[in-house]
C-alpha cells in the first residue's frame, strides 16, 4: 500500500498532555483503516527542543510551525513599522532576531506542506469568541487552512471544540473556515449547535474527544508509581488544577485569576479534614512557570500551610510523566476534581467520578455523553467560596447508580469516535487517490 504523508497541525507533545493525548488516539484511528500512513506533527517552535524530546519518546516526527499572525510581521512594510516601533521601545536587535527566526521557520514549515498528501487540523479548541480568547488567536487559527489552500493540500479539521461565536469577528472566521470544509467535527453538541449557525450546508457532527479511546499505562506500573506515595489504588482523590485559567484576568463574582487557588485550596482543606489522601496531578508542565499546572499546585497546597493545615497527605506528581502514565494515575483515583479538560476525559473515560471546574462549554459537552450533565461547574460564575461549596456538595453525590451509567456510556462512545476516524481515513484515501 502507498504511503500517505499526513501533517498534523494544531497540537503539542510536550507540556500540556491533552496534546500527546490526542494524537496518540488520533493515530490509533486512522492507522486502523491506513496501516501504511505517516505523521509528522506541526508544534511550537519555542519548544522544539522539547517537542522534539517528546516526538521521540511518542515514536512520531515534528516541525516547527507558525502562523499567518506571526508570518504578517515578517512583511513589509509592517516588518519596517514593527521594527521602528520595537526600536523607540529600545529593543532593536530583539525584534531582528525575531523577524529572522519566524521567517525561517515560515520557509521550513512551508516545506512540509509540499511534501505531505494532505493536511489534518487537531487543534483541542478554536474560535472562542465568548472574550476569552483573543480575535488574533483565532485568526493565527486559521493559518493551516490558509497554507494549504495556498499549496494545494487538501485540509481536514478532525474533532474539536469550536465557539461559542458572539462577535461577529469570531463568527466570519469560523463561518470561512467551515464552509470550505467536506464537514465539521464538533466536540458535544453545544459546540455542534454554535457550529450548525455558521455551517451553511456543510454537514456538522457531534463526536466525543478522540483522548476517551487512549489506553492508560498498566497495572503494574500504577502500583509501583504509587508505592513511593504510600498510596494504593482507590484510596486518594485527584486534584487537577489549571495554569489556563489561574492566568486569566480577575474578574468580580468569578473564580478566575488567582482566586483559581482559593477553589482547590478550600477542596483540598474539606477531603483533608475527612482524612481522604490528595494527589496533585498537573495536566500541563512547562518551563514557563506561569502557563506551569505544578506551580499552581504548589501555591495551593502553600496556602494551605499558612493557613495552618496538615498538608502531610498531600502530593504531587514532580515526574514528567507521559499521557498514558497520567491517565493511569487518575484512573486509580476513587474521586477526582479536575480543571483541565484532558484529565476530565481521563477520568470519566476511565469510570471515575469527577466533577469539572472549567471555563467553556467543552465540559458540559463531555458531561452530556457521559449521561452526567450535572458535574459542571464554571469558574467564571461565582466567588471561590461558593464554587469549592458547589463542587465539594457535587462529588459527595455521585450515586453508585449514575456511576453505572457513566461507566456504561464509555464503549458506544468509543464506537461514535470509531465512525469519526473511519470518516477522515475515507476522506484520506480519497483525496490522496
């Protein structure tokens, strides 16, 4: 059989494991229809060199991408206007070096695009335009798009979260973005139905992430990854907080920003008063301590020292494990509280009940499959008093039915992402005939 070039944009393999995560999955998939297809993933060139580390760990091959955004200040005459405002900034020689690099990373990323078959987009979440994110992410999101058509490449966007689209900036880059599409993979329906909005005739699908289908490591391993914690399967809680949105601007009557800390601190403090075992799990680890789940984990568990609780039965997880591992350390857990979207999928993929902290419709959208829609809470509504009391009174009433229903959920799911693999695999093969 012919051998299919696939570049896969949109993703990290080091740092935040939902990246590895999905493209381990995402690989399972279209292997079990294209045995012979190959991969290579576009990440950030800030991280080569770790991206590179953990290609290698994943068996996978990387580039360094960049975007239209970053590509448009390499141009003159913006180049020359970039440069002489960074030049009455006093930061010259900077901004050369910076217009150099990117141009040189925009002339070897356009490289892989001449040699791949065709194009595969898997970023996790896309054109959020609720104010979170900014209108130039989402226009840097559609670079991948842009380079194809400009090479000739056929483009793909495989399951994602997209919206919602309340300005109309958002909504035109989503609706130019879909409407060139064979179809849209949404992640969960409400992302579906903000997609259904702009779509025109371009058909839209709800489908769960593609990470629900990533095995964990085995049994053995958890057992003796835990011993040095003293810890056995079943007997601790998980706690996952995220770097994404402690980072965010406070907000009154919100739990973003730093208040981020004061929601798991005031968790953790309930479970350690009951004499539950805590194990920080950090999702994302970056030498960037500000975008680091780590840190925020050791803030956390600082706070509570000052406050003059016994933080004897809490841990961390200060390995740099890989998304498996992590996903095996959540699965051992008999509860978990999460913040990062891809340990929510670890857990409820794995049937352990959990209750998200989150920042977007994604959550509710995985909740929704999962038949457990009431396990939500968002951090942008409410004071972190109110939402640790909302997610402590949440986890303390998952039923030994409902975690029936969840657990029974997980192999029709993994079918629908099944369907999704087969739908870009035949798309493959058809425009790579």
């Amino acid at each position: 059989m012919k051998k299919i070039k696939i570049l896969v944009t949109g993703l990290c393999l080091s740092r935040n494991r939902g990246g590895p995560a999905m493209a381990l999955s995402f690989m399972n998939q279209i292997k079990s229809h294209l045995p012979a297809a190959a991969f290579t993933f576009a990440v950030a060139p800030e991280h080569l060199d770790l991206e590179k580390k953990w290609g290698n760990h994943y068996g996978v091959e990387v580039v360094a991408r960049d975007t239209v955004v970053s590509w448009f200040i390499t141009q003159s005459p913006f180049r020359m206007m970039f440069r002489l405002k960074r030049f009455l900034q006093g930061k010259t020689t900077k901004t050369y070096d910076n217009i150099k690099f990117w141009r040189s990373i925009h002339k070897k990323y356009k490289l892989e695009f001449y040699k791949a078959d065709c194009v595969v987009n898997l970023n996790g979440i896309a054109f959020v335009g609720d104010g979170t994110l900014s209108w130039a992410k989402s226009l840097g999101e559609r670079t991948c798009s842009i380079y194809s058509k400009k090479h000739g490449k056929p483009f793909f966007r495989f399951i994602q979260s997209y919206g919602p689209f309340k300005s109309w900036r958002f909504r035109l880059l989503a609706m130019m973005e879909f409407r060139k599409l064979p179809c849209v993979m949404a992640r969960g329906e409400l992302a579906a139905s903000s997609c259904r909005e702009v779509a025109g005739n371009v058909p839209v699908y709800s489908f769960p992430d593609v990470a629900i289908t990533l095995p964990c490591a085995d049994e053995k391993w958890l057992h003796r990854y835990l011993k040095q914690f003293e810890l056995k399967p079943s007997t601790y809680i998980v706690l996952s907080p995220s770097a994404v949105i402690a980072a965010m601007p406070i907000k009154k009557n919100s739990s973003v920003g730093v208040k981020h800390v004061g929601i798991y601190k005031t968790v953790a403090r309930h479970y350690l008063s009951m004499g539950e075992a805590i194990l920080f799990v950090p999702h994302m680890t970056s030498p960037i301590i500000s975008q680091c789940d780590r840190e925020v984990c050791n803030h956390i568990i600082d706070a509570l020292v000052r406050e003059g609780t016994d933080t004897n039965r809490c841990h961390i997880v200060d390995d740099e494990l890989d998304c498996r591992e992590l996903k095996a350390l959540i699965k051992g857990a008999k509860l978990s509280i999460v913040s990062r979207y891809h340990a929510f999928v670890a857990a409820l993929s794995t049937g352990v009940p959990a209750v998200a902290v989150g920042w977007n419709d994604k959550y509710q959208d995985l909740l929704d499959f999962y038949k457990s829609s009431r396990f939500a809470v968002d951090a942008r509504k409410g004071e972190p008093d109110d939402i640790a009391e909302a997610v402590i009174k949440k986890a303390d009433s998952w039923s030994d039915e409902e975690i029936k229903l969840m657990r029974k959920c997980q192999p029709k799911l993994e079918e629908m992402v099944s369907m999704a693999g087969k739908i870009c695999a035949d798309w493959i093969i058809d425009v790579t005939r």
